[in-house]
C-alpha cells in the first residue's frame, strides 16, 4: 500500500527568500509545495486543475494584486474554486486592513515577517477546517458516538471495549476537538477537580499507616481526620 498523497499546496510569492523558507517549512511538514511567481502562473494552474489543498497568495506581485487573484476566487462560478482555503501574505498593516475590510473572502492572513511555527500552525488549522466542511458524510456518520448513560463509546459503527478512565479521557477529549488539553485538565476532567483518586490513595495509605501505627500504641489516636480536608498528626504533650 503507497502512502497517500500529501497535500499540495499551491504557492504564489515573488521573493525567492520567502518562497524559499515558506517552501522549505511546508515540504518538512510533509505537504507538497508548488511555488509559482507570477499571478497569472497561479490563476493558469487553479483553472486548469487539479486544484491545491490551499493557495498562499502574495500580494505585491510582478503582474498584478494577489487580492484581485482572491477575489475571482471567491467570486467564481466553480463552488470548488470559491471554496478553496486561501492564505494572504501580506508585507504592510495597510494590506491587513484590505485584506479584512474589503473582506475579499481570504481565510487568513499572515504578515512578513512570520515564523515558520506560526506559517505551519495556521496552515495546519486551514487544512484541518477545510478536511471538516468537506466531509458531510462523515459528519452524518460520526466517528465516535459517545453513550453518556451508559458510558460506552461507538468508534467508527464498532463498540469501543474501554475501562472506566479510559472512556473518561476520551469523553474529556471528544469535548475539545482540536485543542490541546493539559495533563491536569484531562486528569481533573476524568477524577474531578478534587480528585477522589488522590483522596483514595492517601486514604488507603494513611489507613495502614495508622494501623500500624495502632498496633505499638493502641491508647494513641496520633492521626486525625479532618473531613474534606486533610490529616493532622497529633503529638501526645509529652512527645514534643
Ligand atoms: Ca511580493
């Protein structure tokens, strides 16, 4: 079995330092970079087909405004062209306020100069926006089908076999799609924000800590309880 192809991004930018470096960040995040410098290069190849997974469209281009190239985008008749992801470079704050106040229908922008963590984290999130919207199969069947009764979890139409912690985690991730979850949100989200886990843990060791304690000196109650809040040693007057 081949691997599937990776998506191909379509690149339009007259500098060669950036085209390099943009290309270079994508193609090392496995995407396939075609990088065209003339405006009229990149309507050729999107009329022609097959269209990109995402167009990066410089705006100061020897012949001509990347916007305008935006604008018969969203503008086209093709439904496939019109909703093709799109991502403005932009060099000036002057362009940002076109690029969103002529509201020309790009997805997002990015401002030179941008680190190649922001160019793949915006490009990450286009894609996966776009992946979503062209999926309404998918959407009418859903990957995952969360039981919250009877907490069980259908995967893929199959009946996930998961211990208790295990469809709290997910549940906890099926809740945030798309985000990045911390340890202690995921922990506090399966075991509660005061975590009964921990409690019964420390329960348990406190419990043989005491008997153990008990068995040398029955007539001493050294650790107390406080409910809901903790455990207090307490030290006889003559032992200080
Ligand atoms: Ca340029």
């Amino acid at each position: 079995m081949s691997a599937p192809a990776p998506p191909r991004i379509l690149l339009l930018e007259d500098d060669p330092a950036i085209a390099r470096t943009v290309a270079f960040t994508l193609q090392r995040e496995g995407l396939a970079v075609e990088q065209v410098l003339l405006l009229g290069e990149a309507r050729r190849l999107l009329l022609a087909g097959p269209l990109p997974a995402l167009a990066i469209l410089d705006i100061g281009l020897p012949d001509g405004n990347g916007l305008a190239l935006c604008r018969e985008l969203r503008q086209s008749g093709q439904s496939a062209l019109a909703r093709l992801p799109v991502m403005m470079l932009t060099a000036h704050n002057e362009e940002i306020d076109r690029v969103l106040g002529l509201e020309l229908g790009a997805d997002d922008y990015l401002s030179k100069p941008f680190s190649p963590r922001e160019l793949v984290a915006r490009v990450r999130a286009l894609l996966r926006r776009a992946a979503l919207q062209a999926l309404p199969a998918e959407r009418a069947a859903p990957l995952f089908e969360l039981d919250e009764a009877g907490q069980r979890v259908h995967f893929s139409g199959q009946p996930l076999a998961l211990t208790r912690l295990e469809y709290g985690l997910l549940r906890a991730l099926l809740a945030a799609p798309g985000r990045i979850l911390s340890r202690e949100a995921l922990f506090s989200a399966v075991w509660g924000p005061h975590s009964e886990a921990i409690d019964r843990t420390v329960d348990t060791h406190v419990k043989t800590l005491r008997a153990k304690l008990r068995a040398q000196r029955p007539e001493l109650e050294l650790i107390a309880t406080h409910r809901g809040m903790g455990y207090e040693l307490v030290l006889p007057p003559a032992a200080h």
